[in-house]
C-alpha cells in the first residue's frame, strides 16, 4: 500500500506549541479567571476558529483575544482589565513556547520513517530558536528531530496566507511533487488557504471540532498525522 503523501510541513503556533499557560494562567487567574491549564489549550483553539471566522489578516489578534479570554470566567468586573493585561502579554512572540503533548514524539517518528518534514511559521525572527528551546526540533543534526527547514515569516519577509511562503520551504524539498507535501496547520485562513494556494494539501488540527462545517482534512492531535502518512 503506498504513502499518501511524501513530505510534510508544519506551522508552529498551535500545532507544535501554544502560548504557555505556564504564564497566562497566574496573570488572568488573578482576576478570578479560570488557572486550570486545560481552559487555556481549549482558549486557544476557539480563539484561532474566531480569528479564521473574522477572516482577520496576521496582524489582527483582536478576535482570537476576545474569544480566548471568555473561555477563562473571568467575571465581567474584571474583564476589560484582563483583557487589557492578555493583548499586552500575547503580544510577546516569545509565549508561544509550551510544547504540545505529542509534537516532539510525531516529528521524531515521522523522521525516524523517513520523512521530510519542515517548518513554516508567521513568526517574529524567533520560532526557530523557540522550537529548538523547547525540544522539539532543529534544522540539521541534533537531540531533537531534525528538520529540513524553519521558515519564519518576520526573516523571509512574506506571511501566510500569501502562498510565495512556502517557496522558501519547497527548495528543501527538490524533486517532491507539492500536492504529495501536507502542510499541518489551526488556521482555516492562514493555514489552509495558503497551502492550498501553494499547492500543497492542508491538514487542520482541530482538536474541538471547530471546523466540521468547513470542507477540509482534520485530526485531533499531531499523532493522529501518522496513520494518513
């Protein structure tokens, strides 16, 4: 039986790390929000779905912050201020570090089959060194899986969902046929639409079912990538 596909690419955010709850927790929880690091994953996500259903470019975060904090129970007292404290926090490129369970164990076992795999990130100059930081991966020979690239959008100086991104990647991957080459992403707009422009087959991760409605391959965490390879 063959491979459905012969490379794949990931984004960072919310497919290998997530803003750490390590940090938001103590910050909004101080204004009786929710500490339970669970309600910050979930926050996550409803805020990318949010975010993709206001069809808001890169530099909008205003909906993903709204919605991310009114999954926290912050009472309505305190909400402004939390919410004044979460865009001015969020807004540190340096959160999104707390691995995701699971990511560092896929990508290993995705290099141990012997599979290209590599990175692409609207980033701030720093997920390449964020991902090798929190464990999860390198470009080139390493303690973590190793990777053929990590492209981030503040070095190359285009952003998804502009679909010229993913041209700094596929150099790395000479000879794959792009529609071969799954690009793992949580934005419906910046993910999926730009792979999908690019050539590429996208694949959501959806952990909460935020997407049924939309017309696109899901998996509810990174492991569940292994059975489609």
């Amino acid at each position: 039986m063959g491979t459905r596909f012969d490379a794949v690419l990931f984004d960072a955010g919310g497919v290998l790390v997530l803003p750490d709850p390590a940090v938001l927790a103590p910050l909004i929880s101080y204004y009786g929000g929710d500490d339970r690091h669970e309600a910050y994953v979930r926050a996550h996500y409803a805020g990318m779905a949010a975010k993709s259903a206001s069809t808001a470019g890169e530099s909008d975060w205003t909906q993903y912050n709204e919605t991310y904090l009114s999954h926290l129970s912050v009472p309505e007292e305190h909400r402004d201020t939390a919410l004044g404290v979460l865009t001015h926090v969020k807004s540190n490129a340096h959160l999104w570090r707390h691995p995701i369970p699971g990511s560092a164990e896929t990508l290993r076992e995705l290099e141990a089959r012997g599979v290209p795999i590599g990175v692409v990130s609207n980033a701030s100059g720093q997920i390449e060194s964020t991902l090798r930081l929190s464990g999860i991966c390198q470009v080139g020979a390493g303690p973590h899986a190793q990777v053929r690239c990590v492209v981030d959008s503040h070095v190359v100086g285009i952003e998804k969902p502009d679909p010229r991104i993913f041209d700094h990647a596929l150099v790395h991957f000479a000879g794959i046929e792009r529609s071969r080459i799954a690009y793992v992403g949580d934005s419906l707009v910046m993910d999926v639409r730009g792979s999908r422009a690019a050539g590429l087959h996208p694949i959501l991760v959806d952990p909460y079912d935020d997407a049924t409605d939309h017309d696109v391959e899901r998996i509810k965490m990174l492991g569940d990538l292994l059975s489609l390879i």
